[in-house]
C-alpha cells in the first residue's frame, strides 16, 4: 500500500491509497506552496476550522489582559476576565465591522469601539450604544460579541474560530499524556519572535518535520546527535519524533572520538550547558560517558537559576521530544528546554511569518508570571544560533525553487512521514476538488 497523489490531479486533490502498487515515493504537487487558488482554499476551509496556537498564559494572566491574534484575515481577542476565566472573541464590531482591539496589553475593562463607541464587557455582552434611539428597537442581548473557541495546553493558548470545533484535548491526541513527565506548567514564556519570511507558511513547518535534512543543512550537528535512529509516530493531528543528543551520528561508521562529540554538541547546544565556545572535554568519572557529563552540566546550568532536575536521568534529558501540531506548530521538549515553532500564512502564497516562543523553566509551577517581550525582526537581524539560522536562511531558496516550471511535484520519502501527514490534514479540511 503506497499513498501517492494522483498524477494530473487538480490543486487540492487528496493523497490516495492505490493497493498492489510498487513501492515509491509519495508525490505532492507543488501547487500547494504556490498556487493562489490553493491557498485561498486554506483559508475558507481550514483556517477557520483548527486549533491553533495563538499566545501564551503569560500574556494573558491577570483579569483585563488581552492579546490579539491573527492569521490570514482573521482575527481573535483573547481576554482574560474579571472572574479569571479565559475568553475569546472574533475581533469585529457588530455595529459596522470594525476591529476592536490591536496587538496586546493589559488593563482592559471593556471591548469599546474606536469608531462609534459601541462597548461590550469581558464576558462579550454589549453594554452600551451611543445614541441608541437612533436604532429603533435594539436589544443588548440580540448583539453579544461573536465568540471564539480557546482552551490551554500547558503554557500555551489555542483558539479555534469553529464553535462546533472538537475539544482541544481531544485534537491534540496522545500528545498531552506523552509529555507529562516532563512538567510543563513549569516553563513561562520569555519572548516571542515573528520574522516576516519570503516562504510558504508549510515550507517552514515542513522544515521541522524530519531530521532528513540535518545530514545536509546540518552537518555540524551529526557528531552529536543520532539522525539515523529517529522513531516516529503519527497520531493524527499530532505527530512525533525523537532525537538522541551526545551521541554521533550512525553515519560515522567508527564513530567519533569523545572529544568530537563534546564539541559538536557545544557548537549547536552550547547553551543548554552555558558554554559558548567549543574547549577542552573535562575529565571523565570512570564509567561515565560524554552523556552523562553533557546531562550533569545542563541540571548545574538550571540549578544556578533555581531549577532542580535532579528527577530526570541521563537518557531524559539527552531525548528531545518534537511534536508537529496541524496545521502550523512545531514544539521541542527536553526537562530543560522548550521552544515552539509556528510558520502562519502571509499575504501571498509565497508570504508567511516564522514565530518563535522561546521559554525558560522556573522552579515551581505556581511561579509568578511576567509578560513576555513580543519582538518582529526582519530576517537579517534574526539571531537563534546556528541550526535554526540555517532552518530561516533556506526558507526563500525553497520557495523559489518550488516555482521552477520543470518541478510538478515534491518527492516524498517514508522518512518524511509527518510531512506526509501535514498533506493527508489538508486533505480531510479542504477536499477534493
């Protein structure tokens, strides 16, 4: 059984399953990163109908924090109420349409149009229009905000403009028990990060859907992570992957000297440890290995700011964790390490913006929050350190090659299965045409 698409099929036509077929690749046409047509189909069909990550509970931790989000056309206030509870609503005005509020802040104690004035509370229950007797019969009730899904996962905000949509436990699948070891209520966010990108929002999360890549864009991560022995799982929205670090790549049939291997993690990780330049390795316990050195300076990197990882042994904190989240996220999770990766549509099939959450862990889940920094950056002032610069820099590479009138399709391998997913995704949103 082999998933390919249908060779002359139109834009958004569906991965099929042909029985008895040779094996061989999986085949998706390349008018899904560039074809207008397409990405408009995203947009009426599956945009509006998905879960997705719009901030974090940092943002909006205390009754009158709001934060704005927006893909696409779309737009979702996300309000955090005088009674505590988290809210969200479609960011419209339902007198003539204007939007409400912009980007984020905190002190909110109504929804008040700039315009006319109209006014609703957090709950999104219109409390006030000007000059009402203009309007004839006009009752409060019949003109409450248009709410949006929101729910949390950890430290994170998801909302869905869907009212119909399935809970977000179940959408997330096996990913929230898959992760509770690890104690994620224990990580506050930091900073977040948009870069506008010359890319298809998938271009980006393709990017972080396979290790495939690291061979090739990254080489100077093979001495220290295995690329090769990578297992995956597909759930359905949710997929997985696992990556052992302070180990070389099976690539190097000898394997690396210790040294080696200390150094590569140092030139791509460094800073899990707070090292920043390749030196010396240290002087080795007997029985100890470079993993078990690597894991013990990464919990004394936590333990000078108050963070006790003591619980987690070597292969745990060595392990990363990736999980792809349809449509649009990636997230990386080590006991020391959380970051997420989104890529969200722009203007143009060829537009997007790469967003990144970065977090640190605090001591205890009940440590008090602060409101991370939200900071654009044009792609040439973006610094993440040399794996992800070199994941942004093939972003604009990618997208013009995908344009090439001799590329029909994208040649997809079993190894790219969570890519593969991603397309099977589309295909249950959009249909086929």
């Amino acid at each position: 059984m082999v998933d390919v698409l249908r060779e002359h099929a139109p834009v958004g036509s569906a991965i099929t399953t042909v029985a008895g077929a040779r094996p061989s690749p999986t085949l998706v046409p390349k008018d899904r990163y560039v074809s207008p047509e397409y990405a408009r189909l995203e947009l009426e069909r599956m945009w509006p109908r998905v879960w997705q990550i719009a901030c974090t509970p940092d943002h909006v931790a205390e009754p009158g924090d709001f934060f704005e989000y927006r893909v696409g056309p779309y737009s979702v206030v996300i309000v955090r109420g005088d009674d505590g509870e988290l809210r969200a609503f479609q960011n419209v005005c339902r007198h003539r349409g204007n939007s409400l509020c912009n980007g984020s802040g905190s002190g909110l104690t109504e929804l008040r149009c700039g315009y006319h004035k109209w006014a609703w509370d957090l709950k999104g229950r219109l409390r006030e229009v000007p000059s009402r007797k203009g309007f004839g019969a006009l009752r409060n009730d019949d003109y409450p905000l248009f709410p949006a899904r929101v729910d949390t996962w950890g430290p994170l905000v998801f909302v869905n403009l869907d009212p119909d949509a399935m809970p977000l436990a179940d959408y997330l699948e096996a990913v929230p028990d898959d992760t509770a070891w690890v104690g994620l209520d224990e990580f506050r966010c930091v900073a977040t990060v948009t870069t506008p990108v010359r890319a298809n929002w998938k271009v980006i999360t393709d990017g972080f859907s396979e290790t495939y890549h690291v061979q090739g864009l990254h080489p100077e991560m093979l001495g220290s992570i295995d690329d090769i022995d990578a297992p995956q799982k597909v759930w359905g929205h949710t997929s997985k992957s696992e990556q052992e670090y302070g180990v070389a790549s099976p690539r190097f049939r000898d394997g690396l000297p210790d040294g080696d291997v200390w150094n590569s993690f140092i030139v791509t990780q460094g800073m899990r440890m707070g090292i920043e330049e390749p030196c010396p390795l240290p002087d080795m316990a007997p029985g100890q290995t470079v993993q078990d050195l690597i894991a013990e300076r990464i919990r004394e990197t936590q333990a000078a700011s108050g963070v006790d990882l003591s619980r987690f042994d070597t292969a745990q904190i060595m392990r990363m964790h990736q999980y792809n989240l349809f449509p649009n996220a990636t997230v990386l999770v080590t006991p020391d390490l959380l970051s997420v990766l989104i890529g969200r549509p722009g203007a143009t099939p060829d537009d997007a913006e790469f967003v990144a959450f970065h977090y640190r862990r605090v001591p205890s889940a009940t440590h008090p929050r602060s409101k991370p920094a939200d900071v654009v950056l044009p792609k040439d002032q973006l610094d993440m350190g040399l794996v992800l610069n070199a994941d942004v820099h093939v972003l604009e590479g990618m997208q013009r090659g995908l344009h090439q009138p001799g590329l029909s399709h994208l040649t997809l391998s079993g190894e790219e299965c969570r890519v593969i997913n991603t397309h099977r995704n589309l295909d249950r949103y959009i249909g086929e045409q």
